[in-house]
C-alpha cells in the first residue's frame, strides 16, 4: 500500500514538471519609439532702398534780383537762385512771392502762373534781365548741385490807371511752396506792380 502511494506521488511530480515545460513564458518587451520633428522657420527680409528726389530748401540758396527793363507800360525782370550748399535737390514749379515796403510791411499782390489758362500773357525774351524761351514754358524739374542756378522771370505793369495807387515794394522775398521758409533777393529793388498789385511769374527754370 505504501509503494502504491510513492508510485502515485511520483506519477503526479511527473506530470506537473512535464506541464510545465510545455508552456514557456514569454515576455514582451513593448518600446516606444519617439521621434521628434523639428520645423524649422525662415524668415525673409527685404529691404529696399528708395532714391527720392529731395525738394530744396531756401535756406541753401542766395537769390539775385536780375534788373530788367519796361516794354509798352510792363517791366521785365528775374530772379536768379544760386545753390551754396552741397548735395543736390529738385525745385519744381512756379515760385512764391512775397514783397514788402520800406517798412516792411507785406504789399497785397496779386500773382498770375504764367503760361496758365487765366492769362495769355508772354514774356519778353532777349530783355537785360536775360529771360529766354524758357520762361513762357511749362513747369519741368530743375536738378541742382552746389554753385547750380536757376532762375524765374517776373513781370508787371507800372501804369497806373485812373486815381489807382501802385503799392511800392522795395524788398522781395521768395518761397519755393506755400508755408515754407524763404530766402531774401538782394539788392533790394523798387518793384511797383500796378492794375492791383498783378505779378507775372514764370516757372522755375535752369540758368542760362
């Protein structure tokens, strides 16, 4: 009886070993890969240098009365601009006048753009104050660099009509746009524009 035991003991130590080594155990080893992606960003800057013209300023300038002569009741004269700075600018346009009296007061003129749809008025060319063809045309740019000239005819009429009192001017004074600063003409000249203080003025234009 007691060997059957053993014998059965055994027979089952048998089977659990053999049962045992038919199932393996397998081990699962998961890895999780990461991959990092790196965008890369490019900026792009463009710079673009742009050339303007630069306006010019009276400042920079010296401006010389030009002593003309009178023609049928109109005095002919001109203005020369002389650049003294260096660098260069663009002037552009009809000039703005003013004119005061000995006491500096400001006159009351009345000034017309010639050529201009409100006037048929032309100037004298080949007069002393050296206007040319130039001044009965059409505004253009005027580059200038140091010691560079430009010039601008004026006119007016010095016959007074009736009981009509011309104002008399004795100093000049010229912008190169409205509200701007202004350079002094030298030498002060007596300007005397009658038929209600009327100024012709031409373009700026180069120097002969």
């Amino acid at each position: 009886m007691r060997r059957g035991l053993i014998s059965v003991a055994i027979f089952a130590a048998f089977v659990i070993i053999y049962t045992l080594s038919r199932h393996a155990i397998t081990t699962t080893t998961t890895t999780t890969t990461t991959t990092s992606t790196t965008i890369a960003s490019t900026t792009t800057s463009t710079s673009t240098t742009g050339v303007e013209a630069t306006s010019c300023q009276p400042q920079d300038f010296n401006a010389v009365f030009n002593e003309g002569q009178g023609a049928a009741g109109t005095v002919y004269a001109s203005v020369t601009l002389t650049k003294s700075s260096s660098g260069s600018c663009t002037l552009h346009g009809w000039p703005v006048v003013t004119l005061q009296d000995r006491l500096g007061a400001v006159l009351s003129i009345a000034p017309v753009d010639v050529p201009g749809a409100s006037s048929d008025f032309a100037f004298l060319t080949g007069t002393a104050a050296d206007l040319t063809a130039q001044a009965n045309r059409a505004p253009t740019s005027v580059s200038l660099g140091q010691n560079q000239s430009a010039t601008f005819a004026l006119a007016y009429s010095d016959v007074a009509e009736g009981n009509q009192t011309c104002p008399s001017g004795v100093s000049m004074s010229v912008q190169f746009a409205a509200g701007g600063a202004t350079v002094a003409v030298s030498p002060p000249s007596p300007i005397q524009p009658c038929d209600n203080g009327q100024l012709w003025l031409s373009p700026f234009y180069a120097a002969s």
